[in-house]
C-alpha cells in the first residue's frame, strides 16, 4: 500500500527508503519464516504421519474460513 501510493505520487516525492526502513521490523521477522519452512513443514508433515487426529484437526483448520481455505 505504501509503496503503491509512494508510485502515484512519485512526482512530487521520488524516494522509497523511508518506506523500507519503516518495513524493515516485518522484513526481519518474513526472513526468519522463510529460513524455518522447509524444516516446519516436514515436522508438520510427520506429526500428521504419526497422529491421525491431529492430520485430521489440521486439514479441518486449513478448510475453515478464518484460514482462507488454504487447503
């Protein structure tokens, strides 16, 4: 949003760091999601392998509307 009101407005404001610097905090914390997925999704993967009940909650959570029905 802010990147795409900066464009709109480029004319008058050419300059994106103070937006990336602002953003920088969640950056930090997207690159730390990223790095753990892989290993995350595996140890996902095999507790539903092992637990039935739990692959079973977890494809029930991934259907339900407050997660965009991932699934």
């Amino acid at each position: 949003k802010d990147l795409n009101e900066r464009i709109e407005k480029w004319d008058t404001n050419p300059r994106l760091a103070d937006i990336f610097i602002k953003k920088g905090p969640f950056l930090k914390l997207y690159s730390s999601y990223i790095r753990n997925f892989e290993n995350a999704s595996a140890m996902l993967e095999d507790a539903c392998k092992k637990n039935s009940a739990f692959a079973t909650s977890v494809r029930e959570f991934e259907m339900s509307p407050r997660c965009a029905r991932l699934a």
